[in-house]
C-alpha cells in the first residue's frame, strides 16, 4: 500500500478584481448560493486536506470574516502586496513550513470547477510521481489566459502568460485552468528561483513548470473533460454567463432525478438547495439557501424561497417566503409573504395579500385574504377571516396572540395581542379583541349603527348617488328599507351583532 499522501489546498484570494468595479472583492461576489471562494472551497473539499490556506489581500478582513463563516478551519494568510500568483503561493507556504506532500493550487475564481474534476488531477499528480501537474482546457476563445506549451513530443514545456506569448503561441487554444497540483519541496525550490523579468513584473506561479523542465523534473498536463469548469470571473458579464452555466447544471441535476422544470431557463436553484422527486417547479421560481421542496409539491410560477421548507405535495402560488416552513399538502398564496418563523401545519392555508410571521398555523386552519398574522399560535381548524390582523407589537414590544382549536374569527378582526380565542370560541365581524374570548363564546365589539334617511338628498344633492337614491326609493324602496330596519335590530340587541351568518360570511369564501 502507498503511503496515504499529505496534502495542503492554497486558494488565492488576494487579488483585487479591478474589473469588477466592486466595492466588495471579487472571491465574495455570490453565485446561486455561495461566494465564488465557497465554490472554489468546495470543489477541494473532499481532498481532505490536512490543511487549507487562503491567501488573502484586497479586502482582506471581509475575506477573513467570511472563511469564519464558511470554512473555519482555513488559515487565512495575508499577502500585503499583490506582487504576483508565484509570490502568493510562497507567502501560503511560508505560513506552513511543515506542508510537505502534495500542494493544490487553486485561484479564488473558478467557480464551475467541479470536485471529481481537482480529485482526477490530483490522483493523476501523484499517481504519477509528477513534480507538477497543471489543469488545462482546450477552450474556444483564449484571449487573456497563460497558453500551455508542449513540444514535439506533446511534453509540456512552459507556461506563457498572453502578454509575454509569441504570435504562433497566442494561436494555442491549450490553457491554463489556474489549477494545480504540486510536489511540496520542489514547489519550494522553485518558488525561490522566480524572476519577476515578465511584462507585469510579478513572480508568476507559471513559471514554476518552466524552471523544473529545464531541471529535468517530471511535470504533467492534465486536461479537463469540460473546458466550462474552467471558466474564470473577471467582470459582471462574465459573472452573469457563469451564473447561467452553473443553472443549467443545477437544473438538468435535479431533472434527472425525477423532479419536473417547467421553464429551466427562468428557474434558479442554489446549489445549496434541495427538491425532491415529483416534485414541479413552475417558471420564473427561485430556491435559495437551504430550501427544501417536498415529493410532489408544487411550486411556482413566480416564487422565491429562501432558506424555506415546502412539504409533500405543497402548493406555493406567487409568493416569497424566507426561512418559513410550508407543511405536508399547505396551500400559499397567490400573493402570500411569509417570513422568519412562519410555520404552517399540514394541509393549512395562507392565502391572497397575506403575511405571516413568527406564527403558528395549525393543521387544516385557514387565513384565506388579506390579513397579518404576527406572533401567533393558530389551532387546528381555525378560520381566520379576511383583513383580520394580529396586531403584535405596542411599539415597543411584540406580544403574543393564541388563537384556539376551530375557532372562527369575523372579517376585518383586529386581535389586540396579547389576547387568546379560546377553542371553538367565535369572533364578530369588525371587532377589536384585546380581552380573552372563552372557549365556545362570541366576542365582538362593535359601535351600533345608525342609518340617517334622507341624508344624501340633503348633503350630496345632484350627484349620480343622490339620483339613484331618488330612482330607488320611487320604485318602491326596496333597497332602502331593509338597511334601515337593520340598523334598528342591530341597534338593540348586541346577539344579532354577532350572527355566525353576519360575522363568517365572507370568511368561509
Ligand atoms: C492566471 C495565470 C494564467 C491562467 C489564469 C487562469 C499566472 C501568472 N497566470 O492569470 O496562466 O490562465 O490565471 O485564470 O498565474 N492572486 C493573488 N495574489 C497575487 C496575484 C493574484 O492572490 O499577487 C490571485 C487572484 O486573486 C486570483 C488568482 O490569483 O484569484 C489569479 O490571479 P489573476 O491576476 O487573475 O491571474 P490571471 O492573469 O488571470
Ligand atoms: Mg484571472
């Protein structure tokens, strides 16, 4: 059995992105769920590297802040100055004099780089015993990137940046992916012998294959099956064609394990996100985060969620939710916003123009229309009816309103937190609860009405309602009277008020 090799990973993140023209460095700019540093972090990831140092320069304490959050276990090491590629690699290697073994070089951005594809050039590195291997790509437009060139015999020779190339190099479509794997200590050897005599005047880490040519040293070329890994980021544009490529991967991933796309070129999945078989995503959906899409649910068209957990055969209608979670057959939407802490039990719904948040939605219970819901506990079964709101928060704390099992609460309700309707308990339509209703009873709250006749022949005359008025009430009234006879009976007895048929009707629709 070979010796298991060690190895340290050394992503250069220093650089500043000029073309970026970005307050933020290049490496954090974000694609489809992580940084472009994150792509490239985990793409090295299953080398279990003994170590992983990232050479950090241009904003250098957002880099540091973010490899806390995603990578704790990488040594940040500053590189002050951006004095060239073969400069930041020997910074990284000063910062761990007892690396030794295998040193994969990867540059901060390229995101698409797949981690079978740094697995196979390391496994050929060290299967062969090379001094160095270099990840190169035959790619259609070359313009800007180092040029492998090989000799007659197809041995790689050197590595020739574009700016220092030849006419009849720049001709080669052979580049150089900025990915590599290296022998430890002749890396080292040779790190010490870079000359800054370039176009740039920076040590190149290209020239590293140079020197161990000329030194006899075994070096190898290991080109990548799909040059689109190899894809570099240098400005927006370039971020944005890299963002399409890496969709369609995404996308294509999760059809082909059985879930249904309806319209991939509008539908972005984060990579860190999750769908499950059967599943269908309607056009213009996005999935960010940590999103999970259930067996069978339906989401879309026209949804975002983020970091959001829809259940088995869910369905999400035109709506954005962030860190919510969507039970097993719930219905959101259309037009719903649910936000942190928004929990709906199975078979629940939130419906149109509402928002939840902070809240419990229990199982079977509905919001259909138009309402708030904020720190809440609804039980099962409980009908919430339009525009009622849950009014949480007296400007200076939130409170909490509990809502009970089957409860049935009026139109346009507002429950003055913090309050409980207690199980099977009714509210009237038009009430402002801030007293606990007992289970079973109604409350409402209400100011009487009153109907004033005649009132718009007085103080609206000559408009079009004044003239229907009059048009009524020569045929006969029979609009009119009704409304008056109404008011009266509403007027004397506070139980008509509060009708289950007067408060629910449009709160079952
Ligand atoms: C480099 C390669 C080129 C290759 C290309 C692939 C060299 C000399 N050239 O060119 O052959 O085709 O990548 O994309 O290496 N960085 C530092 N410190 C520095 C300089 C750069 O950390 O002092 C980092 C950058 O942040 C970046 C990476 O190294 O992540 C590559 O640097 P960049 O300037 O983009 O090199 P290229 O000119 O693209
Ligand atoms: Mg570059």
């Amino acid at each position: 059995m070979p010796q298991p090799h060690l190895r340290t990973v050394v992503v250069l993140a220093a650089g500043e992105g000029k073309r970026m023209k970005s307050a933020l460095p290049k490496v954090l700019h974000p694609l489809l769920g992580r940084t472009l540093l994150g792509h490239v972090l985990t793409a090295a990831a299953p080398l279990a590297a003994d170590r992983t140092v990232v050479v950090v320069g241009h904003g250098a304490e957002q880099v540091r802040a973010h490899l806390t959050e995603i990578a704790p276990g990488a040594t940040p090491v500053l590189q002050a100055q951006q004095l060239g590629t073969g400069h930041a690699v020997r910074i990284a290697l000063e910062a761990v004099p007892e690396a030794s073994g295998t040193v994969v070089v990867i540059n901060g951005d390229v995101p698409l780089l797949r981690a079978e594809t740094v697995a196979a050039l390391v496994a050929a590195h060290e299967g062969e015993g090379a001094a160095a291997t270099v990840l190169a790509a035959e790619v259609p437009d070359p313009t800007g990137l180092g040029r492998i060139v090989r000799d007659a015999a197809g041995r790689l020779e050197q590595i020739v940046e574009e700016r220092d190339a030849t006419p009849a190099q720049r001709a080669l479509r052979e580049i150089n992916a900025g990915i590599y794997a290296f022998d430890a200590v002749r890396l080292r050897d040779a790190l010490g012998k870079l000359s800054t005599d370039n176009d740039q005047g920076e040590e190149y880490l290209t020239d590293v294959f140079g020197l161990l040519v000329s030194a006899g040293e075994p070096v190898g070329v290991h080109v990548a099956a799909d040059h689109v890994e190899t894809l570099g980021c240098n400005d927006r544009v370039e971020l944005a064609g890299l963002r399409r490529l890496l969709r369609d991967r995404v996308n294509e991933a999760w059809m082909r394990t059985g879930v249904s796309i309806l319209d991939p070129e509008t539908t972005w999945i984060d990579v860190t996100a999750a769908v499950e078989r059967d599943a269908v995503i309607d056009q213009n959906t996005q999935l960010r985060g940590t999103t999970v899409v259930g067996a069978q649910a339906v989401v879309g068209p026209d949804v975002t969620l983020i970091d959001t957990v829809v259940g088995a055969a869910a369905t999400v209608l035109r709506s954005h939710a962030v860190g919510a979670e969507v039970g097993p057959g719930a219905s959101v939407g259309p037009y719903a916003y649910l936000r942190p802490a928004a929990r709906l039990a199975e078979k629940s719904k939130v419906g149109t123009f509402v928002e939840v948040k902070n809240s419990e939605v229990g199982p079977g219970a509905k919001v259909p229309h138009l309402s708030y819901v904020g720190d809440a506990t609804i039980g099962a079964k409980a009908n919430i009816g339009a525009a009622t709101i849950f009014v949480n928060y007296d400007g200076v704390n939130k409170h909490r309103t509990v809502v009970g099992e089957a409860a049935f609460i009026g139109c346009d309700t507002s429950l003055i937190a913090p309050v409980e309707v207690g199980a099977g308990a009714y509210v009237a339509a038009g009430s402002a609860i801030s007293q606990d209703v007992p289970p079973g009873a109604l409350g409402v709250t209400r100011a009487p009405q009153r109907s004033i006749e005649g009132w718009v022949a007085r103080k609206r005359a000559g408009t079009v309602s004044a003239a229907a008025a009059e048009r009524a009430l020569a045929e006969g009234a029979s609009g009119g009277g009704p409304v008056a006879r109404e008011g009266e009976a509403i007027h004397g007895d506070a139980e008509t008020v509060g009708r289950p048929s007067a408060a629910g009707d449009t709160a079952t629709e």
